[in-house]
C-alpha cells in the first residue's frame, strides 16, 4: 500500500493523483490558481485548464504554437502535477451573432 497525503491506496483503489491531490498536499484547482497569472504572462500562451492525462490529474497549457522557446518556459511539472502543452491556435471570442 501507498500513503499520499494523507490517502492510502491499494491495487484497484483511487489514490490522492487520481482524485485531484498531488503528494505535495494542494489541489489541482489550487495549483493550477496559484500559476496561472505567470503562465498567461507568457507570450503564445492563450489558456490553462485542469484535465486527465493518462487518467490522472494533469494541467495543461494552451498555446498559439508550441515553440522550443514555451517547451524551455513552461515547466514539465507544477507542484507534483505534470503540465501538457496543447497546441489551440488563436482563441478568439465569438462575436454575439455568432452564438
């Protein structure tokens, strides 16, 4: 068996990653909060969000393109989650007609 923060899971049991809890203790919501303003700040970025990956939680940031320069910026992990990069293009706002 495994304790993380807190949780103990066995074979076939969910565990504190699965349930949103990285081993440092915070949330995914809390994480992802508490870095989002830095990674917006990062030109090319257009979004963030708290996701699955492999079913385990995992935040993922949007870019306009996936360049060598984010690859370096953007960090492989936040706090125990591992972060994705997803390549979205431009996100643009519909306009009200358009809805």
């Amino acid at each position: 068996m495994v304790a993380v923060a807190g949780i103990i899971a066995g074979p076939g049991e969910v565990g504190a990653q699965s349930m949103g809890i990285a081993s440092a203790g915070r949330s995914v919501e809390e994480v992802l909060k508490a870095h989002t303003v830095g990674l917006m700040s990062l030109p090319g970025v257009v979004g963030t969000a708290q996701s699955l990956c492999d079913g385990k939680s995992c935040i993922k940031v949007y870019v306009i393109r996936k360049t060598p320069e984010l690859d370096r910026k953007i960090p492989a992990s936040l706090e125990g989650y591992p972060v994705v990069i997803e390549e979205t293009g431009e996100i643009k706002a519909l306009s009200k007609e358009r809805r």
